[in-house]
C-alpha cells in the first residue's frame, strides 16, 4: 500500500519556514490537509492508524524545496521503517485501486475542470 502527500503552494527553500512562529494560512492548510487524509485512509483502507514524514533540502532527498508531508497507512506489525530497501515507483495501474478508495473517502471528484 502506498502514501499520499500534502504540499503547500508557496515556495520555502527549507521546507521549515514554520519553525519557531506561529503557522501562516499556507502552513495550516497543509496542516489541515494532512489530517483530513490520514482521517480518510482509515475509512478508505481500514487501516490501524497513520505516520507522517516531512523531508527537507538535499540532503533530505529533496529536489524541488517546497514544504510537502507524506501520510502512510499503518498496519501493526507492517514493518514501515524497516522497508526502506523495498520501495520502489509504481505504476499508475498499481496506484489506482488505492487513488480511487482515498478518492472516495475524501468525497473528491474523479474529473476536475
């Protein structure tokens, strides 16, 4: 089972702009956004609980430095973090099925325009 990732839409070279001050509308929607789709991979995944990951810079493996938040399904004994070497891209066929009961859950349409 793959993980979704929230970002904002403004540029941050660090992705740590929010450090040390209160959070701008930009970083509460993010934050906002974060919690509305670990609420929807329960539903939508029947999972036991979430975990988030912010990575920043290079050295972080960022290429395009912009604050974004992954969200994983987690499933007790699921192994996350000792997976590492297991991950790998997958297809848009393989993702699909997960898109579309994430899609569900959050009520989203399926066209946008």
């Amino acid at each position: 089972m793959g993980h979704h990732h929230e970002e904002q839409r403004y540029h941050d070279s660090s992705g740590c702009a929010c450090h040390g001050r209160t959070l701008v509308p930009a970083e509460r929607s993010v934050n906002n956004g974060v919690r509305r789709v670990a609420t929807a991979m329960r539903v939508a995944y029947g999972c036991e609980g979430t975990s988030t990951r912010q990575h920043n810079e290079p050295a972080g493996g960022q290429d395009v430095w912009h604050l974004h938040v992954h969200v994983f399904p987690r499933f007790a004994d699921d192994a996350l973090y000792q997976r590492h070497d297991d991950a790998r891209w997958v297809t848009v066929d393989e993702r699909r099925p997960f898109a579309d009961k994430l899609r569900s859950a959050l009520q989203l349409p399926t066209t946008f325009g």
